[in-house]
C-alpha cells in the first residue's frame, strides 16, 4: 500500500478515537455514570468505522485503544481526569451529539469542532446558582423539619454561601480543605443568626444550609457504576462523595468547637426537630419541589428539564413521606420503595424526553440522600454522644444500602421492558 494512503488511514484511526475520547472526557468529568461514558465512545467510534478499539474507563481516567485492520497502524491514549464538579447540559449534549453523530449528520471533523464547542459551555449564571443554592437550602430545611423561621434563615445563609462558594473557595484550595471552609462558613452564618433570634433551631438550620454542599451525583453516580458491575469506579466515587460528606461536616463541627472554647462548653443539639406547620404533607409537597428544582439548577440541568426534575424530585419524598410517617414503614423500608418507584420513573422520563437517565435519577433521588445523617453522626461523636452517633449512623448507612438496592433492582430490568411504548 503507498506511503500516503497509509498515512491518511492512521489519521483517520487516530482522528476517530480523539474524537471519541473527548466525548468520553466531558462526560466523566462532569457527573456522567462509566456504563454511559463507555457506550457514547463505542457507538462514536463504531459509527466511523473504527471496530478494532478498546475503552477502560475508570471514576478518573481513560484508556483508549485502536489498531487499524487495513493496515498495521495503531492507536494509544492515557488521560487522567479529576473527579470535579458536575454540568448536567454537558451530559446531555454530548448524549444528542453522539446520537446525531449514528445518524450521519456528523463528520469527525465537525464532530470535533462541536465537542470544543460543548467542553466551551459556560455554568449557570452565578446569580441563578445562588438562587438555585437558596431555594435548595430553604425547600430541604422544611423536609428536614424546620420551621418558617429556620427556612427563612436557609434562604438567607444558602444566598452568601454559594456565593462565598463561587469567588472565595472555588480553585484556590484543595478539594477537601474547599470543603472544610465552605461547611465551617454555612454553620457560622447559621450560628449568628440562630444567636440573633433569625431562626428557631439551630440544628434544623445547619442541615438546610449544608445542603448545597452535598455530593449527591458523585454518591448516586458511585452507586450506579456498582450496579453496572463497574466496582472499582463505584467504590472510588463513595469514598469520595464519603470523604466530601466530613469534610463538611468537619468544618461545620469546627464552629461548635470554637464557639464552645469561648462560652466555657460545646452547644448540644438533639437533632433534627419537626415542626407541625411545616411537617403537614401540602407543604412537604411544595418544599420538595422547590428544593429539587433549586438542586436541578446547581447540578448545571439544562432549565427545559426544571420541572420534570422537581415532580420526579417531588414524588420521591411524597412517597417516602408518606410511608414513613402515615403508613408506619421503616426507613429502610420506606426509602427502598421510593427509591424503585424514582428509579423507574427517571428510566420513563429519559425516554420520552430523549434525555439521559442520569439527569432525572440524581436530582430525583437526591431528597432521599442521608446528607443530614452524615452530619448528626459526626456532630454526635465530636460531642460524645456515641449512643446517638450510633443510631444516627446506622439510619444513614441503611438509607444509603436502600438506595444501593433500589437502583440496582431497576438496572436489572432490561431496556426493553419500558413503561410507555414509544409509536
């Protein structure tokens, strides 16, 4: 074969497998589960002809490799990615291009062109992330059984929060310390204004204001890369959402010790309280929906997606709700049901809105996430109350397994049992 023939042949095979990667890089730096990650690369490369190629994803990294069966060319990529933050409108153009791409409206140089293009994409506004962190706080604090007051207060702490996130914290620390600072900031501001009569209970507040600072696509993503059988990537993405989960729970203990050293002893709370306006089941309705259109906005949702995010958000904790306190359901119980029914109908709404999965689980399951359970079982040991950090720690690792189990069940379904027929 000429000289030149094999030269563009090897381009092409090089050509086609960056393309590829590139697609695989945005997608798992920005919250996208490995099953995902792995089947937009193959259907990329498979549709420019590339069939000899391997893909090994891993919660950091991509290896990529490709021969040419033409001619004796080969193709090799290592990439290590950082678990950072999370844009789900990256996910969800990367998912249409790589579907446009299977049906010819693509050539691999325009597809390069698109993906510099989506890699490009700005976040959210910073003034639509410090509502969308404000709504959150305030919407989680009512499902946590804050008052008015204490949801009022979430509002104004998740206002100066996200912004101290954005301009102070955000790129100048490490991911952990960013952590430590951002939970010993939201449990200060809770904490002067819990002292100035802004609020009714301390505890209450804090859990609300933290609540932007959870991990919820990392911890769900982790879960569902174990359901794929993808372990390694699963246990990598817990323990990071795990270690993420102190660290701000470190930094809000902090405050306690701090402001214990000058007032002669640590404030003890007694965790979560409900209060009787708030807990009725209208307004646990209303604050679910809120909060998780709040969440939709931090997780970078593309906006058209808002409000199939908040009823799919909403139906979580109805029903959770409702099985809990009025059906007399365990915890464990209650939060597996919800998380089957979640799962289910997030699977549904990918369908008829041609929108990855991802999108609808993570912001459907995040009013389930043991967040607050995480907090009381650190704040319990750092106070010394081991009997209460034991209870509170074995309601959060059964709610976590629940979710393990929901998630699991439903990946086990095959595609092609859908609850809606597409026509």
């Amino acid at each position: 074969m000429p000289e030149n023939i094999m030269t563009d042949v090897q381009n092409d095979l090089s050509e086609v497998l960056e393309v590829a990667s590139e697609a695989g890089h945005i997608l798992l730096e920005n919250g996208a589960e490995i099953a995902r990650i792995e089947e937009t690369m193959e259907r990329i490369s498979t549709h420019y002809g590339v069939t000899s190629r391997n893909f090994f994803v891993l919660s950091n990294g991509i290896f990529t490799t490709g021969k040419s069966t033409s001619v004796k060319s080969q193709y090799a990529n290592v990439e290590f990615i950082p678990i950072k933050g999370t844009q789900m409108d990256k996910i969800v153009e990367v998912n249409t291009l790589s579907r446009d791409i299977e049906s010819g409206k693509y050539t691999v140089s325009e597809a390069r062109e698109r993906l510099a293009a989506i890699r490009a994409m700005r976040p959210k506004p910073a003034w639509e992330q410090v509502l969308g962190s404000a709504f959150g706080s305030a919407g989680f604090c009512a499902i946590f059984g804050g008052s008015l007051m204490d949801c009022a207060a979430c509002f104004f702490v998740g206002l100066f929060l996200w912004a101290f996130v954005l301009y102070v914290t955000s790129g100048h620390f490490s991911k952990l310390l960013e952590n430590v600072l951002n939970g010993a900031f939201a449990s200060l501001m809770c904490f002067l204004l819990w002292r100035v009569g802004f609020g009714d209970n301390l505890g209450n507040m804090i859990v609300g204001s933290l609540i932007p600072l959870i991990p919820g696509v990392t911890f769900t993503n982790g879960i569902r890369d174990i359901a794929g059988e993808d372990y390694l990537a699963g246990v990598t993405r817990l323990l990071d959402a795990l270690l993420v989960f102190l660290a701000i729970t470190i930094g809000a203990c902090f405050v306690f010790f701090v402001s214990g050293h000058f007032q002669g002893g640590m404030i003890l709370l007694h965790g979560a309280q409900a209060d009787p306006f708030t807990a009725q089941i209208w307004f646990q309705v209303i604050a679910a929906f809120i909060g998780t259109v709040g969440f939709s906005v931090l997780f970078g949702t593309p906006r058209k997606e808002y409000l199939s995010c908040g009823i799919i958000g909403t139906i979580a904790w109805a029903l959770f709700y409702v099985l809990w306190k009025q059906a007399g359901f365990a915890v464990f119980e209650a939060t597996l049901i919800s998380s089957l029914v979640t799962a289910l109908l997030a699977r549904q709404e990918a369908v008829l809105r041609r929108c990855p999965n991802t999108v609808f689980l993570i912001t459907g399951l995040f009013p389930l996430i043991p967040g607050g359970g995480v907090f009381w079982t650190v704040y319990y040991l750092a106070s010394r109350q081991f009997h209460m950090a034991l209870q509170s720690g074995v309601v959060a690792f059964s709610v976590a397994f629940a979710i393990v189990l929901g998630i699991v069940f439903v990946s086990g379904i095959p595609r092609k049992f859908k609850l809606i027929k597409k026509h």
